[in-house]
C-alpha cells in the first residue's frame, strides 16, 4: 500500500518508504495521511507547523516499523492529532 495524502483537498498517492526530515514544514493545507506499509522511518519535524493537519492513518502491523510508529504515536500527541493502525 503507497502513502497517500490531502492537501489542498487534492489526493496525492506516492510510494515512499521514508518520511523525510521536514517533509509537510508547516503545510497548512496538508489534512490527512495514510502511511503506506513500506515506510520504516519517519525524519524529523515531518509534520511541524501542520496544524490542519487532524487524521494520521498507518494500517501496516508489521514489527519493524514497530518503533516508527512509536515515535509517529508521539508526534501525534504532541499536535493532538487522531491516528490509527
């Protein structure tokens, strides 16, 4: 499953397998994000300054993303943003 996101309230599908340092940097528009099953790492201040930014998805179980997730699970607590997976 590719990552996929709304910004503007466009779609966007891409395949990444890491999220890079400051990927969205205070993307008011970015809204929404799916993060697909092969990311393993997510960078830095990724998502800082999104604050439109209200539902983070990421159905992947598998372990090695385990801490991914973890440090993903704290970014959203931070931004009070809902996740699931």
């Amino acid at each position: 499953m590719a990552t996929t996101y709304i910004k503007n309230g466009q779609t966007t599908t891409v395949n990444l397998t890491t999220i890079n340092d400051d990927w969205q940097l205070n993307e008011t528009d970015f809204t929404s994000l799916t993060i697909g099953d092969n990311v393993t790492s997510i960078g830095n201040n990724a998502f800082k300054g999104c604050t439109n930014l209200n539902s983070v998805t990421w159905p992947g179980k598998t372990t090695s993303n385990l801490v991914t997730k973890l440090r993903l699970r704290q970014i959203c607590r931070h931004f009070s943003i809902f996740c699931s997976w």
